[in-house]
C-alpha cells in the first residue's frame, strides 16, 4: 500500500532535509561549511558573477554570514585544506572527497568515448594520441590552464572552444586531470588526478556501477527528502537505467518508502530519514542554482512558484528582473528580488521586488532583514530596497 501525505508536509520534508528551518548560528565555523556540504552532496559551479557566484550561496541561505574564503580553501586552496573536488555531477559541481570513488565509473564511460558532450569523444577514440600527448606536458610541466597553450582561447563563445581547451575537458571528463585551482578570472588550472585527489581517497576501491549508482540515489534521496523518480536521477545527472535498479533496490529495503502528494500525480519517495517538522521558520533568498530549487518542474509543483531566471532570457520577455531570487519564508517561496551587486561603488543594488500572491503581511518586512544580511555577507552598502 501506498501512504498518503499532504503537499505541505512535503514541502516541509524537503526543506528540513535541505538544511532549512533550524536557527543559523550566531558564529559560523569552518564545521558548519563542512556539515552543508555533506548535507547537500554538492554545490554546483557558477562563474555568473552579478551578485555572487551561485556556488557560494547555498552555504549562505542556510548559514549565514560565513567567509566564502573557507568554501575557496575546501576547493582549491592547499593540499591539506582540500575537501572537495570538481566534476560533472549536477552540471559543474563541488563535491566532498568521498564521492570520487562514486563518480568514476562516469569517468570510465568518458574514458572510453561513451559519456561527455560528443564533440569531445573523438579523443577517446581517433584522436586520443594528441590527448596523451598534452597529458605529458601535465608530468612535465605541473598545472597548466586552457590560457597557458598556444592558440588554446576561446575565439567567440563556449561552442568556439580551441584544440588545446577540447583536450582538455575530455581529459577533465574521464578523469585524468582534475581541477587543481582557480585563477583571478575564475579559469580552471588543471594538474593530473593523482597530484590532487588525496592519496586515501584514490586508494578506495571502485565500486561497480551499479552499486555507485545506488548510492548516488540514497545520497540524492536523504538531499531531498521525498522526491519523484525523477528528481532522484536529477540531482546527481543519472539517466532512467542508471538508477531504476538503484530506486528498486532501495524500496526493497525500506531506505525509500513510496507516497501519494496531494495534488500530485506521480509517487515521490520518502527517504527513511527524513524529517517532517510540524512548522518551518526557515527564512532565506535562493541562488537560481540551489539544490532546493534547480529542477523547476519540482520547484513549481512543491512551491506552486513558477521559476524562470531572467539572465538566460531576452531582455523583452523578462517578467522578473535580470537575476531574480527567490524569497524563501516559513515553507512557502513569497517573492522574488532582481540584485546586482555594484563593485565599484561599493553598493548591493535591488533593482526589483515582486510579490508572489498571498505573501504574508511581515514579506517586506522579513525580506528588508535578510537583504540587509546579505549586504553585510557581500560587504556592500545596501541601497534601500524597492518594497
């Protein structure tokens, strides 16, 4: 039989299960950054750069004002500081050590020309001669970037990408380089897996496919807290074969226990975990990209909020600014505000504020306290918002 639960107890189960509704600390310390980083399984990468890149948000939705210097140290930052590393999990992600064992059946299908965009494949095939050969300036000469090959620029747009850049994302892809750092202009510096990853991690034993798929699910299962089929595959990029016999598995062992939503047709998985608070205080604006919100199709269904960032679309068709962000308030998404943050005059910009219908009467209130929160974590002037 199948349980029955009402949206907003949904809701509220994927919120907490996000890390939301618990009181931010008056301090943040290094182990909170750890701690949502574990919860979350991965902080997608962002270059956008209007108001902060969107892989620093997260951990500030959730903590507060914590110093985004941590998160640089966790990825990039010294052998000993490293506790992430970068693939493509969810898009470009940032992800705790221990899931590289996890990912590199992903990187074994890229390694053999069967995973990665298609215009890169040629190298694990016909052209894989050139990417050994540019693997063997990485042994020769330490951490390169796509700037340090001759002709290696972009000519026009990502689509334009040079020789030197191709090789080396599908080098990137099957895991033969990693990142190592990240220059001023935010350009990836790439060195060989081995001379990055730390050598425990590396010395964990592959797991077959089948069995990192399955654990991708749990872990994208206890991320969510209830969630589709859909949304399970969602959060860590994995196609409907890759993870039906992991959903299976885990409904076999009551790990994820099948539920009715109100008002929803499909059957969403609750993890055995999971929480369900009877209220949520959660309070906080939303990266575009944060894991709560970046399936739309869920984020309209949970939050009846209807979820399009303006930066991806022509100026004329913009209903909501040019980089709007959700307002999270209790356990419902109550407005959304376009920011910008204006560097050189040192000022944190609300161009915008648009209230969703049947937003509580303290709205503008509670979102003037957490833009003003925000300005502090940016240290920015906050000019007065336009609510």
């Amino acid at each position: 039989m199948t349980n029955s639960i009402s949206l907003r107890e949904a809701r509220r189960i994927a919120l907490a299960a996000q890390g939301f509704g618990r009181s931010r600390p008056a301090s943040v310390g290094k182990a909170h950054l750890r701690r949502t980083t574990e919860r979350l399984g991965l902080h997608q990468i962002d270059s956008v750069n209007v108001l902060a890149r969107a892989h620093y948000m997260p951990a500030y939705s959730r903590l507060g004002d914590y110093d985004r210097n941590w998160l640089d140290q966790a990825a990039w930052g010294k052998a000993r500081d490293r506790k992430l590393f970068e693939y493509w999990a969810h898009e470009a992600s940032l992800l705790p050590m221990d899931c590289h064992p996890l990912l590199r059946w992903r990187m074994a299908r890229a390694d053999r020309g069967e995973a990665g965009w298609k215009g890169l494949r040629a190298f694990a095939g016909e052209r894989r001669g050139e990417a050994e050969t540019l693997l063997e300036r990485f042994r020769a000469d330490g951490p390169l970037a796509a700037s340090d090959f001759e002709g290696a620029r972009n000519r026009s747009g990502w689509w334009e990408w040079g020789e030197a850049k191709q090789m080396l994302e599908w080098l990137f892809w099957a895991g033969h380089v990693t990142t190592a750092t990240r220059r001023g202009s935010f350009e990836r510096v790439y060195d060989l897996t081995e001379r990055v990853i730390p050598p425990d991690i590396l010395a964990i034993p592959t797991p077959e496919p089948r069995d990192a798929q399955r654990a991708l699910i749990e872990q994208s299962a206890r991320a969510l807290g209830i969630a589709t089929a859909a949304d399970l595959r969602d959060y860590f990029r994995l196609k409907p074969d890759e993870a039906s016999d992991a959903i299976q598995d885990l409904q076999e062992e009551r790990a994820l226990v099948p539920f009715t939503v109100e008002g929803m047709s499909q059957v969403m998985f609750l993890h055995r975990y999971a929480q369900a608070p009877r209220r949520m205080t959660a309070r906080a604006l939303l990266s575009p990209i944060d894991p709560l919100i970046w399936e739309r199709s869920r984020t309209e269904k949970l939050f009846d909020f209807h979820y399009r960032i303006g930066i991806y679309t022509p100026a004329p068709k913009r209903s909501h600014g040019y980089y709007d962000l959700p307002f999270l308030l209790g356990d419902r998404i109550v407005a959304r505000t376009d920011l910008k943050a204006d560097r050189k005059s040192g000022r944190l910009l609300v161009q915008s504020v648009h209230m969703e219908s049947g937003a509580p009467a303290d709205t503008h209130g509670q979102l003037a306290a957490e833009l003003g929160l925000l300005a502090q974590w940016l240290k920015l002037e906050l000019v007065a918002p336009i609510i």
